[in-house]
C-alpha cells in the first residue's frame, strides 16, 4: 500500500512537470500581430482591378470599419460594427456608424453603407467591401 502511494505521488509530480514545461512553451510563443483594419491580400496584391484596392485609393473612411455580427430582431435589423479604435458599436438601419458613412440596409451576413452622401458599398462579414453598381 505504501509502494502504490509513492509511485502515485512520483507519477503525479512527473506529469505536473511535463505540464510546466508545455505552459512555459506555449507563453513564450509570439504570435504574428494582425492588423483587421490593414486589408489581407488587398495591401499585398499589386491588382488594380481588385474592388478594394480601388476603395483605399479613393477614400481610408470606409476601411476603418468592420462587420463582426448582424441581428434580427422584432424592432429591426442591428449590425455590431469594429471600428479602427478598437470600440466596437450596434447600428440600426438609417443610422450614422462615423463621420460620412450612414447604414442604410442590414442583411444575414453583410452591410450596405452610403459614404459621402453618394456611394454605395456592400461590406460582408469576410471584410470584403465592393461598391454597388449603379454608384
């Protein structure tokens, strides 16, 4: 009986330390540093003809939001929105998310915004944002 708690008491203190040594490991790992707001493969991508790249040319307003969620509910649609601050705010249709950008439509998993008072894009939750056509 004596023998069976000792090898218990070893075999606990042996497991501890494999687990010590897998918690320092996984505290000194660095993890890369993503920017949400930087764009993916926009900011890499030398393609004029990608929609984005023609958005950040053209105005950095509209890429210092992100859709994180959308809601349905019985007095509206609500769309949780990032933005560049790190704040994250709830929007309902018709309302102003900063300065020029106005949410106009809310759908299951995308957006569509109006900046300036005169362009349309969509903004899904994949961070993709496209213009309208029509615009």
């Amino acid at each position: 009986m004596k023998n069976k708690k000792i090898l218990t008491f070893i075999a606990i203190i042996i497991f501890l330390q494999f687990f010590h040594i897998n918690l320092r490991a996984i505290e000194e790992e660095e993890l890369p540093v993503n920017d949400p707001f930087q764009g993916g493969s926009a900011t890499t991508s030398g393609d004029q003809g990608d929609p984005t790249n023609i958005l950040e040319s053209k105005s950095m307003i509209i890429n210092s939001i992100r859709l994180v969620g959308t809601a349905t509910a019985e007095r509206g649609n609500f769309a949780l929105i990032l933005l560049s601050d790190g704040t994250t705010v709830v929007k309902r249709e018709d309302e102003t998310i900063i300065a020029d950008i106005q949410l106009l439509d809310i759908g299951h998993d995308w957006i569509t915004v109006r900046l300036n008072a005169e362009k349309n894009y969509d903004i899904n939750i994949n961070g993709q944002i496209l213009p309208q056509e029509g615009n």
